[in-house]
C-alpha cells in the first residue's frame, strides 16, 4: 500500500518591535532580565516545511545570504525540538523547511526567532500533532528569548528573558515605517555593548512600564511615541554611529518618534496615520540614511498557517 504524504505547510509569521525595552543588569547565565512590551508587525517571513527526501533549510529573500543554511539555523533547531519532543528522530526528521524573508535579518525584529516559530506551527500541522499553543511556547522558549512572542502575536508584556508573556490589549492599529540599515547586528554584541556603557559610566536608564501600557489603552499615537523607549538603543548607536542620523531623519521626515527596533540597526518610527507614515517612508527612502525603507501595521496576528486549501 502506498503511504500518503501529507502536502506541504505554508506559515505566515510577523517580525516584533519593542515599545519599550527595560534592560537589567548582566546575570550569571550571561542573559539581562527584562521588562519589554512587543508588537507584531505586518512584516513577514513565510515558511513552508514539507516532507522530503533530501532534509534541510533553504532560505530565499530578503538578506538570504547572510542567514545559516545549515543545522545552525533557528529553524532547524525548532524541526530538531519538535521532533525529540514527539518521539521522532531529531537526526532525520524527514523534512524540508524554505524560508522566504520579508523580515531584515539580523535586524533587531526577531527574524530567527520568527523563522523558529513559524517550523513549530508549520510542523504541528504537517505531522497532525495534537500539541496545544502552551506546550509549542515551552519549546520555544527553549529556542529563543524571542521565539515565545512571535508565535503568539498582537501586543505583549514580556519579562525573564522576555519569554515569559502577558497580552495586553491594544484596541488601535499603529502604523510604523521600518529603517533598514546596510549591515546587520549581533545581539549579543549589543548586550555586551550595554554591559560596557554601563560599567564605564551610568547612561541613564528608561522609566516605568506603566505609562506605556495607559498609552496603548488609549490609543493615542500621540501618547504612545513619547514614551518609547529603548535601553538597547544607547549600545547600538555607540556601535553603529550612523543610526543617530538615521532617527533623526525619520523625525524631520514627520514621524511621531523614532526608535532603535531591540538590539537594532533597525529604527522603527510611529507615525500619525496610514497616509503619514507612507508620506514619512517616501522621504527617509530619499534622504539617504539607510538601505530601504518599509512601511508596516501593528499589531497583528502570531505564527498561523496560511496554506491555501483550495490551491490543492
Ligand atoms: O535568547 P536568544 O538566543 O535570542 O538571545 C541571544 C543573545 O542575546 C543571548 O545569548 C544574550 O547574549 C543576549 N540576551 C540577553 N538577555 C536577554 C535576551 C538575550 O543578554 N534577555
């Protein structure tokens, strides 16, 4: 009897911007203990995982040449995560997982983390598996700090390493243009940048969540873009000097307020409305401050299969 094989998975998964990134002091475990409040963008990677003979990732797209083809890609750890966690046999799991990359890779928005979470919702369904999104969130935390709110989406509390995840209502869209520099950055990097900044001096750390939370509840763009806040966003401007112009093009261009995206080179500025924001990308594109621009919405949905049925 010929076995059935089951047709390939297609997911849709945002990147993330951290509205606010309350960064702690250096742990043993070598991680930073957070307070952050992320929103997922309408900026995406797709990822189709499918059964194959010939195992492995192949990524297109945006910055495809700069990510891991190999076992060190993200997504490649979720198949391997996934499988052990199911009892099938991480070294050959039979699959093949191609990335498509809207998402700027080492870009500060989570693009690996997203990668990883898209193969977990993607493998949930390809191998039928009664798995909760509780029990895929426990592995990806394993996988990532930012692996947990990618596969969950909307707007989000996150604390420990980030991993550990609130919702929080956000009624309203915000509309955001997307600075993307020449060259990515480490995280790691950044964090160590921070440590540095910190031991050498005190550079002055960002207030309180609170407030942040009552603007979102208010859903005033006004409110919201003063108190953006970033203390990542010293350590990447120390490291990539260039990105102080690049904020302060995005505001003389008419955006409410400019941010460094987590660990950046991406600056994410929140604009007004629809019509402002694709008026504010229009300009920093011509300004000559970075590689390119994008315009994108938030918040929206998590990791969710996207595969069109009727296509079959
Ligand atoms: O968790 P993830 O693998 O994405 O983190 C990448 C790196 O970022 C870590 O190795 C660590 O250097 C840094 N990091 C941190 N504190 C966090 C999250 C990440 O120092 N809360």
């Amino acid at each position: 009897m010929l076995a059935v094989v089951p047709p390939p998975v297609t997911v849709r998964v945002p990147a993330k911007v951290n509205l606010h990134l309350a960064c702690g002091d250096l742990r043993e475990d070598g991680y930073h203990d957070l307070t952050t409040l992320f929103q997922a963008l309408s900026l995406t990677d797709e990822v189709t995982v499918a059964v194959a003979e010939e195992p492995g990732v192949e990524v297109h797209g945006e910055g495809a040449a700069q990510v891991p083809a190999g076992p060190e890609n993200l997504a490649w750890k979720a198949v391997r995560a996934l499988a052990a966690h199911v009892g099938r046999d991480p070294d050959a799991p039979g699959v093949r997982v191609t990335i498509n990359k809207g998402i700027p890779v080492a870009g500060g928005m989570a693009g690996g983390s997203a990668d990883a979470a898209a193969t977990l919702v993607g493998l949930a369904a390809l191998w039928r598996l009664e798995i909760g999104r509780d029990e895929l969130s426990t592995i990806a935390a394993e996988l990532g700090s930012d692996v947990p709110f990618v596969l969950q989406g909307g707007t989000a509390l996150g604390t420990g390493r980030g991993e550990q995840l609130v919702p929080v209502l956000a009624r309203h869209t915000y509309h955001w243009v997307i600075a993307l520099d020449r060259e990515g950055l480490s995280t790691p990097t950044v964090f160590r940048e921070l440590d540095r900044l910190r031991a050498e001096g005190n550079p002055p750390r960002i207030g309180a969540v609170e407030p942040v939370l009552e603007a979102l509840a208010s859903g005033d763009p006004r409110q919201l873009a003063l108190l953006l806040g970033n203390d990542l966003q010293a350590a990447a401007v120390s490291l990539r000097p260039g990105l102080r112009r690049t904020l302060r093009a995005g505001v003389n261009a008419g955006a409410l307020a400019g941010i460094v995206s987590g660990s950046g080179p991406t600056c994410a500025f929140l604009c007004t409305d629809a019509d402002s924001a694709v008026r504010v990308a229009a300009e920093l594109s011509g300004a000559g401050v970075c590689r390119t621009v994008r315009v994108a919405q938030g918040p929206v949905a998590g990791a969710r299969v996207v595969t069109d049925d009727s296509a079959r």
